[in-house]
C-alpha cells in the first residue's frame, strides 16, 4: 500500500479513495473496504451485542495437482471470486477465508449487521448458488471439492479488539461448528 498510499496522500485509503483498475487483488481490498463502511453503520453506537445470525460454512479443498503457486492462485482467486459474488447476491457479509486443516473455510453471515426475516432463507439460497459456483469450478479442477452447511442461532456479534485494531467479527457456537 505504501506506493497507492504516496500517490493517494499521506490520508488513508478508503472506498472512496482507491485506486481503480488496479489488480484483482486491490479489487478485493477495495470490496472489503465498501464492506467496512457498510459494517461501520452496526448497531446504535454499541460495540457488539448479541443476535440471531444464519451462518453458512463452506468448506473446500484445492486440488492435489495445484501444486505450483501461480495455478493454485489463480484457483484461489476464481473462489473468492464466487464467495463474492454470492455474498453480494444475496446481502451476505463474508466475514472470513482461512485454513482449517487440509480444507480452506469460507465463513459468510447473514443477520449479523442488521437481522431481517429472511436472514435463513438467503443463507439457504446463497449456499445454493454457491454450490453451483463450485460446479463451474470443477469444470477446469474435477477434484475440487465443496462441503456446505448452514446454522442459525444467537451469536456475540459487532467491533471487538483493541482500539487500534478493531474487527468486526462473530463469536459463539454458531459461528464454530
């Protein structure tokens, strides 16, 4: 960021400012910055609280043959690609992508900024859609492969951390399963 940051000012970088067209990857981080200033609006002025949230989990594998980095980020890439677009789909906030074991987990939340009667319902069309994401996938890696579930119940969800590093996140048996 530090070169962006120099041509941007020394003001940090937000949706507003960044930069356009620059690489997937800046696309990315400027999509999570629109989530951010979405997110900043939870609440009444409460750090967290807790609320009734459907959670979907995806987990996938990358195939064994994606053994060079250049092919298994393109994959990445093509993954978070279809998280992304199922999450905005659907008015989802993707809330993490990590390792979890020999899997990769996908975690997107639905009622966590603001709960709607429909929170389920979209978890459960958005585990669709992604599921049919997948199948496109695995045109080009057959051994790709998807679990998904999704669970509804109360979590501990809202900014969390220090005052210099602030998430926003979602605890609880929910979120862990």
């Amino acid at each position: 960021l530090a070169p962006r940051r120099k041509r941007l000012g020394e003001s940090p970088v937000t949706a507003a400012n960044a930069p356009e067209n620059t690489s997937p990857l800046w696309d990315f981080v400027a999509e999570r910055l629109r989530d951010d200033a979405r997110i900043s609006t939870f609440g009444s002025g409460q750090s967290a609280e807790h609320r009734f949230v459907s959670t979907l989990f995806g987990f996938w594998t990358c195939p064994q043959s994606l053994r060079d980095p250049a092919s298994a980020a393109r994959l990445y890439e093509q993954v978070f690609h279809a998280a992304r677009k199922t999450e905005q789909s659907f008015d989802g906030l993707w809330a993490r992508s990590d390792p979890s074991g020999d899997k990769q987990k996908l975690l997107m939340l639905f009622g966590a900024t603001q709960s709607r009667p429909d929170d389920t319902d979209r978890a459960i069309a958005a585990a669709r859609a992604l599921r049919q994401e997948f199948q496109v996938l695995k045109r080009e890696h057959p051994s790709l492969r998807l679990g998904i579930g999704v669970a509804t119940t109360t979590v501990f969800a809202g900014f969390v951390g220090h005052t210099d590093r602030r998430e926003f996140t979602a605890m609880g048996d929910g979120v862990n399963l």
